[in-house]
C-alpha cells in the first residue's frame, strides 16, 4: 500500500513537470538539433544492463540526457526521458503502475538536477553562449549527484517497500556501486557538449565507439556476476533438496510418524511470514531448522523413541540429549545462517522451564520459538507410538494453555489465528521418498498377507479347550491348541475381552497374528507389524511390557469399524534362552484398564507361557511349515540390556 502511495504521489509531480516541460519547448526558439539528442537518448536506452538480484536496469543513456540538460536546458532532458520510461515499460511489459512510476521518476529527477544545475553556475544553456568557465565542473558534480540520488532514491524506495525492506539497505547494496558511472557520464557528457560546440555532428561519431565499449565492458561484468549468483542458487537448492531427501527419508521408516519434519518444515516457514519474519537469511535458517530439528534423535534409542506408553524419567532424560545432540552434529556444517541455535533451543520453554539450557522469555532465539509451536501442533494432530492423533480443536486447546508457560504467547495467537492457512494440507506434503516407502512396505506385506489359525464362531470357548488339552496331552498341541487354552485359563486371572498371539517372522522381520479369541478376533485376520513398529512390534523387538497402550497403533483403519472400540492392551514378550518364541497381547474396552497387579501375574505367567507356544510352534512348523513365518532364532536383547 505504501509502495502504491508513492507511486502515485511521484506520478503527479512527474506528469506536471512533463507537462510543462512540453509546453516550454513548444513556445520556444530551440534549435532543431535537440531532437536529434533526444533520438539518441532513446536508442541507447535500448542498451540496458540488468543489476544482478533485483529487478532493476542500467542505461548508458544518461551522457546524452546531460548533454541535451547542458545544450538545450532541463526542459528538453524532462521530455526525453520521460518518454523513455515510456518505451522501457513497453518493451518490458509493465503494468500500468510500473509505467507511471517510469514516466514519471525519470523526467522528474532529471528535470530537478537540470534547475539546480543552472540555478548554481548562473550559465544559460551552453547551445547559444559561450564556452563555460572551469567552475562549470563542480557544478556539473551537482547536476549527476542530484539526478542520481533522486532517480536511484525513489527506485529504490519502491522497491524497499514492495520487498518489505529498508530503502537504505536496497540503495546502498545495489545503487550506491553505480554513482561512479554517473559522473563519468557527466564528465562524458561535458565534453560531449564542447566538441559539439566545434566541431557539430562529428562530435557525436567520435563518442558513440567509447559509450559502446563502456557498455559491452559493464554488461560483460555484470553478466558474470549474474551467473555467479545463479550457480549458487543452484548449488544451494541441490545441498538443500538432498538434505530434505534424507531427512524425509529417514522419516519415512517411521509408519506412525512419516513426513512430520516436511509438514513442520512448511507450517514453520509460514508462520514467521505471517508474523512479519522477511530478512532471507532469517527465513533459510528457519527453514533449514525445520527440517533438521530431530537430527539428534539419530542418538536416541530406538525403544525410547517408539515406545507405545510414556517414558519414564530415566528415558525423558535420554530423550532430552537429542536437542543439543542434534545441534553439535550441526555444528561441522558451515550454514550461512544461524541455524544450529534454533536446533538447539527448540525445546526451551517461555518461562524458563526448558530444556536444554533453561532460557527463558525473548532469550530463545525467534526461529525456535516459532518452530516449537508448529512442531507441538503437528504432533498432536498426528498418530504417534503412544498414543492416536488428536483433533485439530483439541491441539488448538493445549496450545492455549500452554501460552505464556511453554511457548511465546504471541507466536502462539498468531498461529490460531490463521493455522488453517499455515499447516500444509496432508495430500501436499507427500515426498517422493515417503511415497516410495511406503508403497514397497505396503505392497511387500500385501504379497505376504496370510489367514491365522482362529477358533471358529460357533464352537464354545469350554469345548475347544478340551479339544486342545486332549491334543496337548497327545503331545501333538499347535499354535492354536495352546491359544485356546491360554484363552480359556487366563481370562479369570487377567480380565480382558480379546486376546491374540503373534509369532515373529524373521524372515521378513516381521510379527504375524497366529491366534486370536475374544471380541473382534476376526478383525485380526491376516493382522502383521514390522518389527518395531505400534505396540506389539515395539514389545517383540525391546521385549519389554507395554501397558495401557492404544490399540489402534496395531489396528490402524481397522479399529474404525470396531463396536465396541478396543481402547487399552497388556502386550507382553514370550521369551526362552534369548529368543523371542511370540508376543501375547491382551485388550480390553476400557480405557488404563489393565492394573498393576495385572502386570506382575503377566509377569509370573509369562516364563511358562513361552515355554507351552515354544514347543506348539515348534510342533506346527515340522507338521506343516507356514508360508510366511519363521520361528525362533530372533535373537532379541533381554530386558535390561542397553539400547
């Protein structure tokens, strides 16, 4: 708005002062040979130079509009150049404001630096009067300075406020390097004019051959210069697509997790322009940052980052390394923008109660109190090991009450405000790495896709245990034998709803359903989890309890249809020596339904359980071996290793 409002105020003075400008030559006496200057003018306004990194030219026609200014007077200059703002705007197809600036700026900073000019000499156009005295040349200092600083000036002013920068910072770094040529070209113009004097027309075949070397030394230079910026451009956006590649990349093993950093990466970026962040190398560190917050989760164990419950105080001391961590990994890398702080400090909290280093209030750097909010929202509204994603409204409501505590209350209510426009959409989000991922994961476990062996609907619990107790004292019990009766014996010492027994395929380093009784059995068909993955592949790879956790980390889309929703599960590792034999999950309707108690029977339980699906697993494989699983053999380190 600004930027329009000088536009149009430069406009009116300009339109006047042209206006005038015309009327004055129309009334006077001057010599035909103005037009000719004026021609001139023009067609070297055709050789133009583009100033590297903004939209902005350079024409060499400033030493024939002195000239035409010193010959003829300021009128002449103003009308000239005026009309080639007009030819410029054409020939680059600027909008109407554009063309007005043009037309306008130009017959005005010339027409102002032509007045002062003759009003400080006290000469008379020099195409009628005698030589000038030698004081003309500070005069003539005066005549390129004023046109120079009112042209460059109101341009760049211009472009400051259409940029939302600082009219200094843009004229000093890409005008102020041109006032030089400014008075070479006075100088130039001068001498332009004496030859004139003496020798007429000549004059003008003599200067030509040096403004053309001039010009094609300058636009050699600058020519070079563009190039330079544009291969750095080039080679930064190649290190930063290869850096977001990896990094979403890695991303992606995690299924429950993926494309987090992309989406934190965007919705961070777009929230410090909408709070008024526009210095570039501010935003490339935010950016940057954004994508490589979690660098230092590479030092964390797995089993703390994936586990499907809340950490214990041992493990969120763990878990906090990774913001300092990730930051000193950072460190090795020269980054022309700060972003190892912001790394570093995502984690601080407003009032101090952060970590790493305990800053508080406006002593965290703006780039990390801007991605904390950010990051904070996307992993709320995200499925996460430990628990399912909330609803926007519900993350909208812990952002609040943590404003003012955790994080920069203003940041905070910019991002309420317009969060809709800030976080990207899911669908925009998807990488070519995550996408590649993710459908051979899906498609790998498609090929591999088999039936569990499950108790049918119409035979009662009590029968089937007979049925499998007598094949059990035969010597002859498989997977499902001993399912049944686990079924049956464990339900009055472990109330639960459902139960289902999983059976490691190292093979494909994955657990498989084998056997499942209860409540929605038959949503478990065909049910596998690479290993590490939601709750039961967490438990077969740490072999350690889960309890409490949420079932639909294994479910996923199947826990939509189930009525009632299996809302808690006591999942435990079936160990012998060091291999893991299968992974026993119990589930029950309620909410935190599984007790401590229960957790010290499944604990008692668990060593005898091992050994009963040991040797059924055993037994069923030499009967029949299965498809897609394997037994035994998946060496898991015990409980209380170091991970």
């Amino acid at each position: 708005m600004a930027a329009r409002l000088l536009v149009i105020a430069v406009g009116l003075c300009g339109a006047a002062v042209v206006g005038h400008s015309a009327l004055s030559i129309a009334r006077s006496t001057l010599p035909t040979a103005w037009v000719l200057f004026s021609i001139l003018t023009i067609v070297c306004g055709t050789l133009t130079i583009k100033i590297p990194s903004i939209q902005s030219r350079f024409s060499l026609c400033e030493v024939f509009s002195l000239a035409s200014v010193l010959l003829f007077g300021p009128e002449v200059g103003a009308l000239t150049l005026a009309l080639d703002g007009l030819r410029i705007s054409a020939a680059w197809r600027m909008n109407r404001l554009q063309t007005v600036f043009n037309f306008a700026n130009l017959g005005l900073s010339i027409w102002l630096a032509g007045k002062l000019f003759f009003l400080i000499s006290g000469v008379q156009p020099l195409y009628q009067h005698g030589p000038p005295s030698s004081s003309v040349v500070l005069s003539l200092a005066v005549l390129a300075t004023t046109y120079f600083a009112v042209n460059s000036g109101l341009t760049a002013t211009v472009i400051a406020l259409s940029l939302a920068k600082r009219p200094k910072e843009v004229w000093l770094e890409h005008y102020w390097p041109l006032f030089p040529s400014y008075l070479a070209g006075a100088s130039v113009a001068l001498l332009l004019v004496l030859a004139f004097r003496e020798v007429q027309f000549t004059a003008i075949a003599l200067i030509l051959p040096l403004l053309l070397i001039s010009y094609l030394t300058l636009r050699s230079s600058f020519g070079r210069l563009e190039d330079a910026k544009n291969h750095v451009q080039q080679l930064n956006r190649l290190l930063f697509s290869t850096v977001e590649t990896l990094a979403t990349a890695i991303d992606a093993k995690d299924e429950v997790t993926h494309d987090h950093v992309r989406r934190v990466q965007q919705g961070t970026l777009a929230l410090a322009r909408t709070i008024g962040v526009s210095d570039p190398s501010m935003l490339q560190a935010i950016e940057a940052a954004a994508l490589l917050h979690d660098t230092g989760k590479i030092a964390i164990p797995e089993h703390i980052l994936n586990k499907p419950g809340k950490l214990t105080a041992a493990e969120f001391e763990k878990m906090k390394q990774h913001a300092p961590i990730g930051a000193e990994i950072l460190s090795s890398i020269e980054f022309p923008y700060p972003v190892v702080p912001i790394v570093r400090h995502h984690h601080e909290n407003w009032d101090g109660t952060g970590y790493p280093d305990g800053l508080k209030g406006e002593d965290i750097p703006l780039g990390a109190r801007i991605l904390q909010v950010v990051d904070c929202f996307d992993a709320l509204t995200s499925d996460r090991p430990y628990r399912r994603r909330l609803s926007d409204e519900q993350s909208l409501n812990i952002l609040r009450e943590r404003r003012g505590s955790m994080y920069d209350p203003a940041i905070v209510d910019a991002f309420i405000a317009d969060y809709t426009r800030i976080m990207p959409a899911t669908s925009a989000t998807v990488h070519p790495a995550t996408r590649a991922i993710g459908d051979a994961r899906a498609q790998d476990r498609e090929d591999r896709t088999h039936e569990p062996v499950t108790p049918g609907t119409a035979v009662t619990d009590g029968l089937l245990a007979v049925s499998s107790l007598s094949r059990a004292l035969a010597g002859e019990a498989l997977v499902a034998d001993v399912g049944a009766l686990l079924w049956t014996i464990l339900r009055p010492v472990i109330a639960c709803d459902t139960m289902a027994v999983f059976v490691p395929d190292v093979e494909h380093d994955e657990i498989a359903m084998r056997f499942a009784a209860g409540l929605h059995a038959s949503a478990m068909r065909g049910l596998t989890m690479a290993a590490g993955s939601g709750v039961v592949g967490w438990v077969a790879v740490n072999t350690r309890f889960a309890v409490n956790s949420d079932p639909a980390l294994d479910l996923g889309y199947r826990s939509r249809d189930l009525s009632p929703a299996l809302r808690s599960c006591l999942v435990l590792p079936l160990v012998t020596g060091d291999a893991l034999v299968a992974v026993l999950a119990l589930y029950r309707t309620e909410r935190d339904a599984f007790s401590e108690d229960d957790v010290r029977m499944a604990e008692l339980l668990a060593p005898r359980l091992a050994v009963s699906l040991d040797a059924a697993v055993e037994a069923e494989d030499a009967v029949a071996p299965p498809v897609a699983i394997g037994v035994q053999g998946l060496k898991l380190v015990k409980s209380g290793a170091t991970r």
